[in-house]
C-alpha cells in the first residue's frame, strides 16, 4: 500500500509539474515572459547599478494580432529620473539566422567571455568576467533575437518563415522597436541601432523603415563589420567586383602571416599601396578581359603576387581572380593550414590539401564553445530565464530554414540585395544621422575595402559624407574579442553616443 502511494504522490507530481510548464507556456503565448533580475558593475572606477530584464515581447502586426514572441535581454541603469534623457540602443548581430549572443558576450553587455584571441580557446572551464567596456554606463541597451534564435519564434497563424527575409526581417525588428519603444515610455530616448555583419544590412533597413512608417529617426547607427551591398561579397559570374573589392584583404592577410617577400613595417601605409592598385590597374586589368596584353598581364600578375603571398602559376590558373574561399585555403596550404573567414589571423588545419572551399571557419570553431557555454550559464542561472525555455542560439538548425533574399518594391529585375539604398534614404530625410563604421582588416566575411566602396556609392550628397566615420582595427569580424581593440571600441562607441544625444 506504501508502495502505491508513492508511485500515486510521483505521478501526481509529474501532472503538476507538466501542467504548471504549460500553464506558464499559455501565458507567455498571451503576455510574453519576463525575468527581471538586479546587478551592480565597476565601469571607469563608477559603481553602476543597473537591472536586467530577459524574456519575450508579444509582436504585434498592424491588425493588432499577435504573430511572434520576440526574445531579448534589456539592460536600464537605475535611478534615472528622466528616461527621456538616457539613450537606447537596440543591438543584434546577423547570420542572417545569428541570435544576438556575440555581441552580448562580446562587447556590449556587462558580462564578457574571455577567449584566447588569435589562438584556439581550449576547453571547459572557461572565464565570465565583469565587462569593463560594456556601453551600458552610456546607454541603456536592449539585445534583440530575431524569429528563430533565442526565444523568438512564430506564434498563432504565422510561421517563423514568414519572418526569414531581407524585407520580413528589417519590418518585424522595427515592429519590434517601436513596441518596446511604447511599452517603455522611450519615444523621446535618443535612439541607436548596432549591428555587426548582415546586422548592418538590417540596420540600413530598419533606419529607414523607423523613419518612414512609424515617424522614428534614429539619432546614431553604428555598423561593425558591413555588408549593405551583397553584390561586393558574391563574386558573381562575369562580375570582377568582389575581385577588386576583397584584394586589399587578401594583402593584409598575407602581410600578416609573413607570406610577403618584402613585407612592409607599415600596415595602413601597405594597405594603401594596395588599394590604389586594386582601384586602379588591377580593376582596369579585369576590364579589359580577353582584350588584356600578355604583357599587361605579367605585370599585374607580378604585382598581385607580391601583394597576396600566392604564386603566380596559381595566380594565371585563377585568370588573376581568386575568390574568397580559395584564398583561404591557398595562401597556407604548404604547412598543411587554412586561414579563418571570419578573422585571417586565426588559422586551422585543412582536412582537404587540395580542396577550393572550407566548410569549416577555425575563428569560429575555436570561440564557438566558450561563447554558448557561458551565454547558457549567464542566461539560465545569472539572468534566472526559466530552464524549461529553450535559447537558440542561431536559426539554422531550423525545421525548413531559408532566407528570401528577394526585396519588394522593385522593377521585378532580379538583383543581389542593398540596403545601402535604404541607409541613404534615411540620411537624406534626416541630415543630421551620423553613422560610424567598424572595420577589420583581416576580415575576409566583410572586407573593408567592399565597405569604402558602398558608402563612396551610395548616392548621398557630398555634405552628408562627413556623417560618416570609418574606423579601423588589426583584428577580424568580431575586433571586439581582440584585447588591444575592446577599449577603442567602447571608446569610439561611447564618444558617438555622447555626442550625437545631445
């Protein structure tokens, strides 16, 4: 009889539980969820107290239907008397399919992973520190995970696919914004934007999308590491663009694992010998196409050779264009190694001496494993998220996962996606949105090089130009993850805001 009753007290413990875990479901599907948790930080020798808010905001469409739960974690310094005055920025990073967790851990938030840049981080137990570069002590900052990472995903009659494209993206994340914006009673907060990688992409969008549909002009957008111009990272057939824009890159690259027979002491001076070849002769060579003189062509193939650390045999069988994915493998192919996408300086073994395309990234696989396990400590246990809620920490594991790279309001032509069109939209409706660019130079994901190009094409007139600034690091994609550049990147984002929130 004992027996009985305990397995009857266990079963009904079970039903209890399973119906308290959907019960608690239901309501997130109607409220959203929240975890408001209270924490205290250092920054510049100043005690900030500040409070964490991590869970779900129920998407509304302009129906007023309910179509998404949209995760983030917010962070607000306490005791502000006036919210009006404090400024808000809305971070994400891009994939697209990438939750927001790079950035959170990375730089911005008040926690930070450590990780053994450039090298391979070893495994378990790794380090969670007090972030000292966190911008929280200069804005309040909301970490936003679009449908399908995170939290985030369909509700009701939608489906999460419905959110994967370059247009449902931009429309849903400023959906977005603007409720929180409401909700939060930050309508008069001076506004910021921070994307990294197709989160740039997304930003040019959302400025722009903000402004025209919902009156909301941002006061700063700050891109780090830029694609807003798909068509200079494609290498399209027939199209020498990507060529040209990628091989100041693959010179800093090469100037960084001594593969250069002259290297020169000065990087940005190098760099700038690079360009002027790229931009000029090197881009004029590639015009001509077939109508090249064999001896234009050993004289451009002599200096891409120099410049790139790759032979010329190479170089003539690649008809002098050498796309991304083959440089990685190439330039360290000799000692068995291939270089990252992301960021060249770190380097892998290469499982295939003679393959064109890495279907791996050593940056990635060497910081990926720190990254989620402490993001997943951070979350669960410091910002106490229910551990029955699932963080997805990218979309594409995602049941039918794929992006629409198509963009409404066209001529019906097909074409690569740039909302570099969108950005300067914007910046032509509102004169005074100042943009700040972050760019690694031996990022081979985003060239910088691709970037100088877009902003120098994106239309806008002449005065608006010095709305722009471009800075610059000797690290990759994510410079942040590089010692010497965390304080300089928190320095030139902090200075950004305080003057342009005034």
């Amino acid at each position: 009889m004992k027996k009985f009753c305990f397995l009857f007290l266990l079963c009904l413990a079970f039903v209890l539980n399973t119906y308290s875990q959907n019960a608690m479901t239901d309501t997130m599907m109607q409220k959203g969820y929240k975890s408001v948790t209270h924490h205290s930080i250092k920054i510049n020798g100043t005690v900030l107290n500040y409070t964490a808010t991590a869970g779900t905001l129920v998407l509304k469409n302009e129906k007023d239907s309910a179509v998404a739960l949209f995760g983030y974690v917010a962070y607000t310094k306490d005791g502000e008397g006036d919210a009006s005055k404090r400024p808000l920025t809305f971070a994400y990073n891009g994939g697209p399919g990438s939750s927001s967790m790079w950035l959170h851990m990375g730089i911005l938030g008040p926690r930070r992973v450590v990780v053994n840049d450039p090298k391979n981080t070893p495994p378990p137990p790794y380090t969670l520190v007090d972030n000292e570069n966190s911008i929280t002590d200069v804005t309040d900052l909301v970490m936003i995970d679009p449908v399908g990472t995170g939290l985030s995903h369909a509700i009701n009659k939608s489906a999460d696919k419905d959110f994967w494209g370059v247009d449902e993206d931009i429309k849903s994340i400023s959906q977005f914004i603007k409720q929180y914006v409401t909700d939060n009673s930050r309508w008069n907060s001076p506004k910021y934007l921070l994307g990294e990688s197709y989160g740039t992409m997304r930003s040019a969008g959302v400025a722009d999308y903000l402004q025209e549909n919902f009156g909301m002009t941002m006061n700063g957008v700050i891109l780090v590491s830029v694609v807003l111009d798909l068509r200079t990272l494609t290498f399209q057939n027939g199209d020498d663009i990507s060529y040209v824009l990628h091989l100041p890159t693959y010179a800093a690259v090469a100037w960084y694992h001594n593969k250069l027979a002259n290297k020169a002491t000065d990087l940005p001076a190098f760099i700038d010998e690079v360009r002027n070849f790229a931009g000029g002769e090197y881009a004029s060579a590639l015009m001509k196409g077939a109508s090249l003189s064999d001896a234009e062509k050993q004289q451009v193939l002599t200096k891409l050779s120099n410049y790139t650390g790759l032979s010329k045999d190479y170089l003539i069988k690649a008809n002098m264009r050498v796309n991304e994915p083959q440089f990685t493998e190439e330039l360290l192919r000799d000692s068995n190694l291939m270089v990252g996408r992301l960021d060249a300086r770190y380097k892998g073994i290469n499982p295939d001496p003679l393959g064109e395309y890495a279907f791996t990234d050593p940056q990635s696989e060497q910081i990926s494993p720190a990254f989620t396990a402490e993001f997943m400590s951070y979350y669960y246990d410091e910002l106490k998220v229910n551990k029955s809620l699932t963080y997805h920490t990218s979309a594409y594991s995602s049941e039918g996962f794929r992006w629409n790279w198509s963009r409404g309001g066209g001529n019906g032509d097909p074409s690569t996606p740039n909302t570099g069109v969108d950005l300067a939209d914007a910046m032509n409706k509102n004169p005074d949105l100042k943009i700040l660019v972050f760019n690694g130079y031996f990022d081979l994901a985003t060239p910088f090089y691709a970037t100088e190009y877009t902003f120098n094409h994106m239309g806008i007139p002449k005065n608006l130009q010095s709305n722009i600034t471009m800075k610059y690091y000797d690290a990759g994609h994510m410079m942040y993850i590089n010692p010497p550049s965390q304080n300089d990147f928190k320095k030139n984002v902090a200075t950004f805001i305080s003057n342009t929130s005034k």
